[in-house]
C-alpha cells in the first residue's frame, strides 16, 4: 500500500495563494497517476487536479482553470498543487489521491489511495 501524507493548508483571504504538498511513501510504483480531490461539508468529494507518472500531462476541473497548478518530483515521490487566485468557495478538506494504473484520476472511482486530507480556508 502507498501512504499519501498532505501538508501545507491553511487560513487565507481571498485572492490569496497556497501550496498543498503530498508526500509518497511506501510502495510508491503505485503511484502512476496522482491528483487532488477536495469536500466541503455537505458535498461529495470532487475531483481538483491530477498528473501522469511522466508529469507530461494534467487535468484540471473547470472550477480551478487558469487558477490552479498540479506538479510532481518523481525523485522526491511529492505532488504539489500551487493555488492561486483563491475564492471562498475553494474552502474545504483537500485530499490527494493516486493510482495504481496508467490512466486518469479524474473521479473517485480511479482512485487506489489517500491521504488523510488538508483543510484549506478562504476568507471574504
């Protein structure tokens, strides 16, 4: 199994920024896929942003476009997600998620492992 420890949330006002980190450990050739999900109390889970192994493609919801930026260090088994631009409704628990198969992890369902979760919090 992979263990996904995330780091780096926090309080910030709107228009700040952030950046997440999700440390890999463990049976890390899992992690061919690795992405960000977030949940806000009374939602569902939603898919964030997610990085193939070669770092070569990402995807992102439409929610986050042009706002957020996934990247990944292969030698370090880290993802980053650098949020700028941040609103209020970004606020919620981000969780970091990976695969462990070539392929996308743009739902729930794509996904093999999880971290425990980040709370980020956006003030107006």
């Amino acid at each position: 199994q992979v263990q996904l420890e995330e780091s780096g949330g926090g309080l910030v006002q709107a228009g700040g920024s952030l950046r997440l980190s999700c440390a890999a450990s463990g049976r890390t050739i899992r992690t061919y896929t690795m992405g960000w999900f977030r949940q806000s109390p009374g939602k569902d889970r939603e898919f964030v942003a997610s990085i193939s192994w070669s770092g070569a493609s990402t995807n992102y919801a439409d929610s986050v476009k042009g706002r957020f930026t996934i990247s990944r260090d292969k030698g370090k088994n880290t993802v980053y997600l650098q949020m700028n631009s941040l609103k209020p409704e970004d606020t919620a628990v981000y969780y970091c998620a990976s695969r462990n198969f070539l392929g996308a992890v743009t739902s729930t369902s794509h996904v093999s492992d999880w971290g425990q979760g980040t709370q980020v919090t956006v003030s107006s």
